[in-house]
C-alpha cells in the first residue's frame, strides 16, 4: 500500500489482484448482480485511487479498503432506490421492492447459509470469515465498537446454531455440512 | 451444536474461491494507471487532532476579544479550571472522533449519539455544580442572544476545521457533520464561558449547553443534504 502511495505501478496492480477478488465477491454478496458487483468493484476502485492518501502506513489495510466499499454500496443502493422510486411514480406501477436478482448458480454455499441471518450479521461473518478480519478491523470497517461486533457475531452463531441444529436442516445448501 | 462446530462449518464455505474476470482487474488497474502519481498521506490523528483543538482554541478567544472578556473575569479560579479543562477534554475527544470520521477504516472509541450525550452530560453537570443562582430574568431574550452568538461562532470554527481535513474522505457524511457540529459547538460554548457574564444557572444550563446540541444537529443535517446532492 504504501508503494501503491509512492506511485508504483505494480504495486497498485498487485494490490487490486489481491484485494479485488475479496470486494467483488463482498458485493455480489449485497443482492447484486455480477453486473452489478462488476460496475461497483470498478467505481470502488476509482474512490479508492482518489482517496489513497487517506490511508496511514502501519494502520491496518483491510479496515480501510472495506470502509470504503461500504459507503460505495451504500451511495449504489441510494441511487437504485430514487431510480426506482422516480420509474414507479412515472409509470405509476404497483408497489415492488427494490432487488437486484443475481444470476442462476451464484449464490453459493456461504449465502446460502447465512441467508436467515440479518444484513448486518451477515456482513460481520463475511468480513471476518472470508476476508479474515479480525474483531478490531471487523470495527474499524464499520465504523462501530469492538462490544458492538462481538455481539452481532454472538447473535449470528446462536441463529445459525438454531438453523443448523433444528430438524431436517441438518444438511447444507450444498450437500456438503453436516 | 456447539460455537466450535459452527466455526468449522463456516471456515469450510467460506474456503471457496471466488473467481473475477481476469479482464475486469485489468480494466482497474489501467483506469488508474494515468493518473497514479506519489501522493503525502495524512498527519498521524494525535497531530490532527491537536492542529483541530488549536482552531477551536483561537476561534473562541477571537470571539471573546471582540465581544470582551467579562465572563471570564467575574469566574473563580476553581470555576475556570474546571470549565476550561471540561472543555478542553471534550474538545479534544470530538477532535478525535472528528478525524476518525474522516479518515477510512479509524478506530471509533465513541459513537457520534455517544459523543453528543456526554458532551451535554458532562457540560450540564459542571454548570449544575458551579452555578446556583436559580433567578430566571430575560430567560427567553437573553438566552437566544447568547445561543445566536454561539452558533455564530461555531461557523468559522466548522469551515476552518473542514478546511484543516478537506484532505479526509467521510464515509458516513451525517455522522462526520454531527462529530464536526459538536466540535465547532463546544468552540462556541468556550467563547460564551469567556464573554457571557449572566451567571443565571437556568440560562447556562439551557442556552449555553444548547449550542452543542443545535451545532452538532445543523451539521448532521448538512452532512445529509450534501449526501442527497451527491
């Protein structure tokens, strides 16, 4: 990061090969489409190159990048809801929510597990089980306490202890829990 | 089911790797590669945050020296002990918070509602302890002069602190304008401790402490509208 900072080229290259991956699947994640994730991933991207000295070397890198990721979505949902609500008053069509239907097959088994669970416990178990954050970083990307993490992580294993332990549920999405 | 069993299960699907289009990355890096030159990045928080306690600092005492100097003068030395060094350690404390909002990815120690009540809390409380002269004259009148005066000087002290972290990037634009009101309030309440000479407890209690409160809410709002427009 701090030869990304530099100007250096490769290193740029190497970090959006690194952490690329990582948003992308973040966003496809939130509802999106791969269309959609695609779109965002780049637009993170610009934000991030435009705000890159905003990042300090020695403080966590993680943190950072998925701070910024966050608010992209958050401005992404923003604008989808006022193009829906602008289309829905001028075509005055029924109530209809605001998703994004991702293509067949790309919900995989993480999603499919943690669907019971609430957006923002799923967005906790993400950063820490698929970006390996820890709960200090998990805080620091969202802007909240370590206390109010560590709770939303406590709720989120006590609803997926019940999913997995109820009856009939004993298998995964896949086949492949237990 | 256990925690542990839990754990196991999720460590193993979240172990899938997630594929991009080799040609999206690539797009990625060259749009930024025309314009990727060094860049100086931001002073430590500690340095920040001091430059922001500074401002505040050299706002209110300007304040005072054109309004003058009598609420100070009429004060003990207990009294200006314990106000100025209330609002020292909140100032710096929403200093803090402020920068932490505008830089991606900081340690938040407190939260913006969190910050906003013990500033009231503790302001109310110094004032409850220091004052006891419970007469109510010009209750209303006085009372929005001092407000206007404070919210007044809390403007200079919100663009000069904006334009000390204009470098910064808040990813969460209401709470920054709430952090950033907060701030520039207490600017105004030190001015009003240095000039207002009313030492009527119900019109410090109200009015004086009133200024966080309605800066911090006047930033919050500004922080939304500018979310809106962009």
């Amino acid at each position: 990061m701090a030869r990304y900072q530099a100007g250096d080229f490769p290193a740029a290259t190497a970090l959006i090969q690194r952490i690329g991956p990582q948003l992308h699947r973040f966003f496809l994640a939130q509802f999106s489409s791969r269309a959609d994730a695609d779109d965002l991933l780049q637009e993170t991207w610009l934000r991030i190159h435009r705000v890159r000295h905003t990042y300090r070397p020695g403080e966590p890198v993680l943190p950072w990048f998925y701070a910024i990721a966050r608010r992209v979505r958050i401005d992404h949902f923003r604008r989808a809801s006022r193009t829906t609500a602008r289309e829905r008053s001028l075509e005055e069509a029924p109530d209809v929510a605001v998703t994004f239907p991702r293509e067949e097959g790309e919900l995989d088994d993480l999603e499919a597990l943690l669907a019971p669970l609430s957006e923002s416990q799923r967005e906790v178990i993400r950063m820490m089980k698929v970006a390996g954050m820890s709960l200090e970083e998990v805080a620091r990307a969202t802007s909240s306490s370590v206390g109010s993490v560590k709770q939303k992580v406590h709720r989120a294993y006590r609803n997926l202890r019940e999913q997995m332990s109820a009856p009939g549920l004993k298998k995964g999405p896949s086949g492949g829990l237990p | 089911m256990i925690d542990e069993q839990v754990d196991e299960v999720l460590k193993r699907v979240s172990r899938t790797a997630h594929e991009v289009e080799p040609a999206l990355l690539e797009r990625v890096a060259d749009s930024i590669h025309s314009s990727l030159q060094p860049v100086r990045p931001l002073p430590p928080t500690w340095v920040l945050t001091g430059a922001l306690v500074l401002i505040c600092a050299a706002v209110a005492v300007a304040g005072a020296a054109r309004t003058g100097f009598y609420g100070i003068e009429k004060l003990t030395v207990l009294e200006r002990l314990l106000i100025f060094t209330t609002l020292g350690i909140l100032a710096w404390v929403a200093g803090r918070e402020f920068v932490a909002e505008l830089i991606p990815g900081s340690r938040h120690r407190l939260s913006p509602g969190a910050l906003l009540t013990i500033a009231s809390v503790a302001l109310l409380a110094v004032f409850a302890l220091l004052f006891r002269n419970y007469r109510t004259e010009h209750f209303v009148s006085a009372g929005i002069a001092c407000l206007v005066t404070g919210l007044l000087l809390a403007i200079p002290a919100a663009l000069l602190s904006w334009l000390l972290m204009r470098r910064g990037f808040a990813v969460n634009s209401v709470s920054a304008g709430l952090v950033g009101g907060a701030l520039a309030g207490l600017c105004g309440v030190t001015m009003l401790e240095l000039h207002c000479a009313n030492f009527q407890a119900l019109h410090v209690l109200v009015w004086h402490t009133a200024v966080v409160s309605v800066s911090a809410a006047a930033g919050a709002l500004l922080g939304w509208a500018l979310c809106e427009v962009a």
